[in-house]
C-alpha cells in the first residue's frame, strides 16, 4: 500500500452507541486507530455528541452527529405500539444515514461493530459501498450476525480467539466464506503517549488524593458495572480473604454504569467485606492512564470480553495483571510472565495469584517490565493502524476491479 494510493481512499466511520454518555473501551479503540491511520481521507458519522466524538476531533477528524436512541433493546418484550415505533424511528435513522453517507461519498464505510451494522443496515444496503466491520466481542452468531459477516468486504477482529469462535460457531455451509473474509488485527495503544503521561503524572499526590500511604499495595479494576465484567463475584468470591490474607491491599474499581442496578449491588457487597474501607468504587474515570501510574496490579475479573483495553493500558505502563481466561484475554497475557491466567470461575485460583503478585514486589516489577515487552511486540497503535488501513484500502480496490 503505497501513500498515494491511501490518501486517494475516502472512508467513513459509523459509530452507534447504545449507552450514550461515559466512553467505553470499544470506542477507545476505535478512536485511537482512527487517529493512527492518518493516510486515509477520514470521516465519522455518530449518533451522539459525547467523549468518542471529541476524542476523533483531537485527531483532526470531521464527525457528523445523528441523533438516535437503540431501537432494539427490549424489542421483543415491547407491545405492537412500542415496537412500531421503534422501526419508524430505525427507518428514520436509516433515511437520515444515507443522506449522510451519500453526501460523503466514501469509497469504504468502516463499522465499529456489527451492531452498527444491523441498526445501519439499510442506508448502507442503499449506499452500495464496500464495508468493513470490525468485531469487538462474542456474538452467538445468530443469523443476522452471520449474515453481517458474510455480506461485509472484510471483517475486524480484534482477537484470534474471537475469530474462531465466531467461524466455529457458523452454519456450515457460511463457515468458508465468513473465513476468507476475516482478518485478526489487535487492538492498539500509543505507547509514546502512555510514556509521555506517565512521566507528567505525580504520583505522591495522586496516591495521596487517593488516601494511600506509600506502603500500600494498590489493585486497579476497570470497566463498566455490568455482569459480564464480574466486579460483583470479584468482591463477593475472592476479596473477602484476599483483604486478610493482605493486609496492606487496597483496591479500586474504576468504571462507569449503564444503569441496570449491577453497581449498586457490588457497593452493597463491598459493605459486607472484612475491610470495606479498602475497597472503593471510584466511578467512570478519565484518568486511567493516571491511576495506573500509582497502580501494582490490575484485576480484571470479566466473564466475557474482546480484547481488554484495561489490560493492554496496563501492559504499556508496565503493570501486570491477574485476569480470568475469556475470549481474547489470554493473547494479552504471558501467563506467568506479564502476568496471570486463571481458569474463568476459578475465584480460589484468582485470589491465590492476587496474594502472591500483592506480596512480592520484585515479581511484580519483573512481569511489569515483561507486560511492557509484549506491548511493544503486540500491541503498538502503529502498526494497528497500518494493517487496518491495508484492510481498508484492499475492500475500495476490490470494489473498484468490479466496476
């Protein structure tokens, strides 16, 4: 892929978020390949006005905002009413999509996830360009998500083990063409920017700011409240005897809420530990790369993810982690290198391991310095955006040989 040819590529990005307000680690990533893949003429279409979209102007990126709610959630469980409702406001959002889309004129539409696909779907039915989704987490691959991934030029995702899953888990006689056109990129983080932040960061005053004395050992978890990302069985089936077994421990839980009542049951659990006040729900944080500064560990006690942003921020800061198994986790961690891997559910095995990186600090700096490694092996923003771009460029010169 040569420069010129790149920068002739026009393409435009189509965002949808669910939960407007706090930005999640999906759109993290998104923005951050965004910003890297500077060699494209880019675009962004979202529907909501909030920290993503600020985060693509930083980078010198247009974005053009379409107000929309999700039409899909609860669909099922709606009366008629409701539910005709819902498709009148997905047909208006669609209208309102094309027009935008057609005004554009890009030569390769990028979705953000196959979410975007479906609620964008007839605008970009319309609009007659190659797109190119990305995959950020599990699907069980019904058949609308099967037919996102067959009919997209190339599909995104963000771990191998995503990728097989998903292959795996499609209808037999889907599976070859879903497979020729998939593509395993991981997601990426600007390791220059981390360094560039950790050296501005002060961290005696942040710890202070915190309530930590010097000798405490601090755990970070971060994530949404909500069930897949297991907050409530850290603090039900692992803290109570970790908080004992380590006495100088003291965790916090970074993360927003998408208002299912997830948070408010793990801060009633926290009031029931041994030590409470060493555990603290600290909320939706814009400072994570701050947090992470004063940080010894990071937990990540997820059932389900995609390729954990949490864990690739902690590697560039050179912080292990101790995480369960899931999904693409495992390819963000040498277990027993940079870090642990504990069977998922495993609390007794996730506690011990805990305790044992909590007690040891030349342990922990030396899987530090190893996570710091294999970030710079891995997961370098740079080398994501290229091999994105690449995608990209390939979908628009596909699409052009069959005019």
């Amino acid at each position: 892929m040569t420069e010129r040819r790149a920068a002739e590529i026009r393409v435009v990005t189509y965002v949808f978020k669910r939960h407007v307000g706090e930005i999640y680690g999906g759109e993290r990533s998104c923005a951050a390949v965004l910003s890297a893949m500077a060699e494209l003429r880019r675009a962004v279409v979202v529907n909501c006005d909030n920290g993503f979209a600020s985060l693509v102007r930083m980078a010198g990126i247009p974005v053009r905002v379409i107000p929309a709610g999700d039409p899909f959630t609860g669909f099922r469980e709606a009366r008629w009413r409701t539910r005709l409702r819902h498709a009148v406001d997905w047909f208006r959002h669609n209208a309102e999509l094309f027009r935008a889309l057609h005004g554009a004129q890009p030569d390769v539409v990028h979705a953000n996830d196959v979410r975007e696909v479906v609620m964008g779907g007839l605008a970009l039915a319309l609009l007659r360009r190659p797109v190119v989704t990305h995959v950020r987490c599990e699907m069980r691959m019904r058949a609308m998500h099967q037919a996102v991934l067959c009919l997209s030029a190339s599909s995104v995702s963000v771990s191998q083990a995503i990728c097989d899953t998903h292959i795996r888990r499609a209808h037999p006689a889907l599976r070859k063409r879903i497979a020729q056109r998939s593509r395993v990129i991981h997601n990426g983080v600007d390791l220059a920017a981390v360094d560039r932040r950790l050296a501005t960061v002060d961290r005696p005053a942040l710890r202070k700011a915190l309530g930590l004395a010097p000798g405490d050992v601090v755990a970070l978890v971060v994530g949404s409240f909500e069930e897949r990302k297991g907050q409530l069985e850290l603090v039900r089936d692992v803290l109570p005897q970790a908080l004992v077994a380590l006495p100088a421990l003291h965790v916090l839980m970074a993360g927003g809420t998408k208002g299912d009542g997830y948070r408010e049951r793990t801060a009633q659990a926290v009031r029931r530990l041994p030590a409470p006040e060493r555990v603290r729900i600290l909320g939706f944080r814009a400072d994570v790369p701050d947090l992470l500064a004063v940080t010894d560990m990071v937990l990540l006690p997820s059932k389900q993810e995609g390729l954990p942003r949490a864990i690739l921020e902690a590697a560039a800061s050179s912080v292990p982690a101790v995480a369960f198994g899931v999904s693409g986790t495992p390819e963000t961690i040498i277990d027993g290198s940079s870090g642990f891997i504990v069977a998922p559910g495993d609390h007794d095995s996730f506690r011990a391991r805990l305790v044992q990186l909590g007690r040891d600090g030349a342990l922990r700096r030396r899987m530090g310095r190893s996570a710091r490694t294999l970030a710079e092996q891995r997961f370098e923003l740079n080398t994501t955006g290229r091999r994105t771009a690449a995608v990209i460029v390939a979908a628009a010169d596909a699409a052009r040989s069959r005019r």
